[in-house]
C-alpha cells in the first residue's frame, strides 16, 4: 500500500459564549458579556450590587460563572440608580433646612433663632 498523504487540519476555534451568571443562559460575544471581576465590574462595584440584589456572597473562587449579559448589567446598574433615590431626597431636604435656617440667621430681628 502506498502511504497516505495526510492533509494538514485546520484548527477551527469554537465561537466565544459564555454563560450569564444571572440568566443561566448563554451570552454570544455580540451580547457584550462583561466579566464581573473585571476592570469596568470593579469600578462600578457591580459584585457588591450583584451581592445586595442577591443576598449571596460572591468570589471568584465560588466556582459559579463570572460574567453578565449586557441586559442584565443594565439591570443591576439600575438598582444602583434606584438604591441612591433616598440619598438624593435626603440631600436635597438638608438643602432645604439649611436654607431655611440661613434664612431665619438674616431675619434674626424678626426671630430669635435660639428660643
């Protein structure tokens, strides 16, 4: 028998999905994936919302998946958006008061502000 001449193989790289730690569902590159431990994650304490949302700790050694689908992302950004409405109404009521007290400190002829 003669030998076979083998023709070389190309090496076809699997399309890059990952898994949504939120949806259980894949997310394809085209959904932006964002790894929760990255740079972005980091900066935006992403973990720390994922954590309060949750109620569950997240580490990157607790073997569950470590990236989020961009609606999901979204998501969370927007509980962080809904979480400082309070922040916001209290500063702006300390405005108020402290504008009022200015007020009462010019007028301290018509009221005593000690009494």
């Amino acid at each position: 028998m003669a030998d076979r001449i083998r023709t070389p193989k190309q090496i076809v790289s699997k399309p890059s999905v990952h898994v949504c730690r939120c949806r259980n569902d894949n997310v394809f590159q085209r959904q932006h994936p964002i790894d929760l431990y990255g740079p972005k994650a980091t900066k935006e304490s992403v973990l720390l919302l994922l954590e309060r949302l949750t109620g569950f700790k997240c580490d990157i050694n607790d073997g569950l998946l470590s990236k989020v689908c961009s609606p999901c992302y979204e998501k969370i950004m927007k509980f962080k958006k809904i979480r400082s409405f309070p922040t916001a109404g209290q500063r702006e009521r300390r405005r108020w008061v402290r504008g009022c007290f200015e007020l009462l400190v010019e007028r301290k002829g018509v009221l005593d502000v000690r009494a």
